[in-house]
C-alpha cells in the first residue's frame, strides 16, 4: 500500500512556507532560504527547467490528470510533490502508488481500489484501497506504464468518473481524487504495440510535464550541488567543498542517472573526503556507469596509458572506420578525463599525444561530438 506522505500530514501553516519556497518563486531565492526550508523545491535556473516550474504551477490549478514523462532520476516524483503543494489539495491526502512490472494484477487493483475479503487467494480481510484513502487529495501513479492491461481498464473508469469497485465488491464507489502519473518508457510506444491503452493515454495525458534531463539543464547542477552540500552541513555540522578539480570534471559529464546520481556524487564525495574538500578520488566511483565499464573502454585506456599506444591509433582511426561508435569513444573520454583529473592537457599525456597536438585533439572531439 502506498503510504501516506509526510506532506499530507503537515499543518497548513508548514504547507504554506513549503509552498512560497517552491517553483512559484525559485528564482528569488538564495541557496541558504533553499537549503533551510527543508521543502520541497525544484532547484534550478536554466530555461528548461523555468518553463517547467512554470508549467506545474498551472496546472496545480486544475483538477484534471497529470502525466510526467523524464528519464530515470530526473525530478518526476518531485514535480508531482511541487504540483501538490502549490495546489488547493495540498493538506489533503497525497497517497504514491508504485505500479510493478511482475507478479499478479490483481494487488496493484487492490492497491489502487482495495478488496473485500475473499476476492483472491490471500485477500484475508477487507482493504481500503488508495483511491479511497485519497479522496479529496491526490495520487501518484509510480512507473504507470508497468500497470496491467486489466488494471487499465478500471484506472480508466476511476480517472473518467471517479467511480471505482473494490475487487469482489458489488457496489461502486465515488472519490474525488486527482491523478498524477509518471512514466520513464515511452507510452506512445507501447500505446502502437497494444501494451498500454490509447484511452487511458489520452485521459492521463490533460496535461503533459516533460521533465527535462539534468544535461539539458545548463549549470543547474552547480546549484543543485551546493543546496545539497548546504543540506549535509546541516545534518551533519561539517562545511565541505569540491576543489576546483573537482567541479571542472563534474562540468565535463552527461549525468547519465540524472539528479539522482548528483545526489550520490554529493554525498559519497562529502563522506569519504578526509578534510573539508571534496577530491575527484572521494566521489569517482559514482561517475561509472555500465556505460563506461561494459565494452572494454577501461581496456582501451590501459592500451593507451600502460601499453603506449597512441589515441590517433586506438580511438581515431577505429573510429572514422566505424569500429568505435561516437558512445563509445565519449567513455573512454570520459574515462581518461577522471583520471586526469578533469584536465583535457593531462590527458593528452595519458593517451601518449605529444602536446603540439592538443588543438588537433581537441578539434576532433568537438567537430565529431565527442566531449563527454
Ligand atoms: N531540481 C531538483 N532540485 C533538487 N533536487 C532534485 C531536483 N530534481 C530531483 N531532485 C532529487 O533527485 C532525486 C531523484 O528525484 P525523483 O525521485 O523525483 O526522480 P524520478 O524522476 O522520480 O526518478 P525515477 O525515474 O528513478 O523514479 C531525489 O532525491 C530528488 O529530491
Ligand atoms: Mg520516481
């Protein structure tokens, strides 16, 4: 059963600090209002993330379905959290539900509109399901797309009319809930291959919220970074910082994981640090991705950093020979760049280029997209 948020449980004088500190006025405040209002808030400046804050806040004030699309990590759920309190909800019930790919449809049915006993096998007593609990308030439907067909069907109904039957009910019921789904598949996709249903698609998609990735964002991650170090200060009394060399790698990444991964590259950074700074070793391991690892770039760098052999032989040639595609050249990049600390000029000298070749290195990477 999805659990009531701590949100909903707040006084409405909490709710409404929490509200003046979300998108409504994000551009207004500093990093330690941020920091200290404990709420929640979609930090960033860059235009992408703007026109989104500007896009919840309206449809906060409506009543009809939410659907929030974004990659993985992206800020979906806390949008759905910012969109509650900035609506005239915020106080009632916010109740998430996640949607599991596997196991049996019928315990997402009874998540989302309860039993009476002895409808399935293990319905050993009577459940009130989200849909009720929610009523007046909002739900939050996790990873909708993983929701079975027949599921479906009664979301359908309860999103159209609010009407929904408990599993081995007779009786309808009726709840005034406003829904807010997300999704990191494509439900366009899976509405063409008949796993997901056009009409619910159509229903939940009233108002759409693209949640763009953290790499579209500009330099939000430098203010993202800094709200969460001022964060772990609080918690846990030490001020701490990332050394130049530390932040001229983090602008050199794609955040494949997003702002989530940000999260972890913040808190791993700020534990392992010996002293108040923060180094590329403390916080490294975090920047890894399969990506990285999986398709023998680590062992493209080692034939260049130990065996000697040169980029323009390893990486260049195979690539304008399509051998290496453009993904992975930018891991092993990017790969190298850690290394060198996120220095381009040292890492001419892990990949065996004599200097006078740096601005035919660097000419290549950015003609050929290449950066990481
Ligand atoms: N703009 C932002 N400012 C500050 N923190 C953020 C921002 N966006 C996301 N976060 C934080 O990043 C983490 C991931 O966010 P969230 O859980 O909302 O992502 P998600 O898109 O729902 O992820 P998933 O696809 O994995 O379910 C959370 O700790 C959240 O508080
Ligand atoms: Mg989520």
């Amino acid at each position: 059963m999805g659990k009531t948020l701590g949100l909903a449980a707040r006084s409405e004088t909490d709710c409404g600090a929490a509200m003046s500190d979300t998108a409504l006025r994000v551009r207004a405040l500093s990093v330690e209002q941020w920091g200290n209002s404990g709420a929640v808030t979609m930090v960033g400046r860059s235009p992408a993330l703007v026109a989104l804050q500007k896009k919840v806040e309206k449809a906060a004030r409506f009543h009809e379905p939410v659907l929030i699309t974004g990659e993985s990590g992206v800020g979906k759920e806390l949008a759905a959290q910012a969109l509650y309190l900035l609506s005239d909800r915020r106080g009632k019930p916010y109740i998430p539900v996640n949607c599991p790919q596997h196991g049996d449809g019928n315990l997402t049915a009874s998540e989302l509109f309860g039993h009476r006993r002895g409808s399935f096998t293990g319905a050993i007593a009577d459940r009130k399901g989200a849909f009720e609990s929610a009523d007046r308030g909002m739900i939050f439907l996790d990873e909708v797309a993983d929701l079975h067909l027949g599921t479906q069907a009664m979301l359908l109904r309860a999103v159209a009319s609010g009407e929904f039957k408990p599993l081995g009910d007779t009786r309808s019921r009726i709840a005034d809930v406003r829904v807010v789904a997300a999704t990191n598949r494509p439900l366009n996709e899976l509405v063409s291959t008949k796993e997901f249903r056009h009409d619910l698609y159509f229903r939940l998609r009233y108002f759409l919220l693209q949640v763009p990735p953290l790499r579209e964002r500009e330099d939000d991650w430098r203010l993202i970074l800094d709200v969460l170090l001022a964060g772990l200060r609080r918690k846990y009394g030490v001020e701490k910082r990332f050394s130049s060399s530390s932040t001229k790698l983090l602008e050199h990444y794609e955040w494949p994981g997003n702002v989530r991964q940000l999260v972890s590259v913040a808190t791993m950074g700020y534990a392992m640090a010996d002293n108040n700074v923060i180094m590329p070793d403390d916080f490294i391991a975090q920047l890894e991705t399969d990506e990285s690892h999986g398709d023998g770039q680590g062992e493209i760098l080692e034939r260049m950093a130990t065996g000697g052999e040169s980029f323009w032989n390893v990486v260049y040639r195979p690539f304008m020979d399509r051998e290496l595609n453009r993904s992975q050249v930018r891991a092993v990049v990017r790969r190298g760049l850690m290394a060198a600390h996120g220095n381009y000029q040292d890492l001419l000298d892990i990949v065996h280029l004599p200097k006078s070749d740096y601005q035919k290195f660097m000419d290549f990477l950015r003609h050929q997209k290449l950066k990481p």
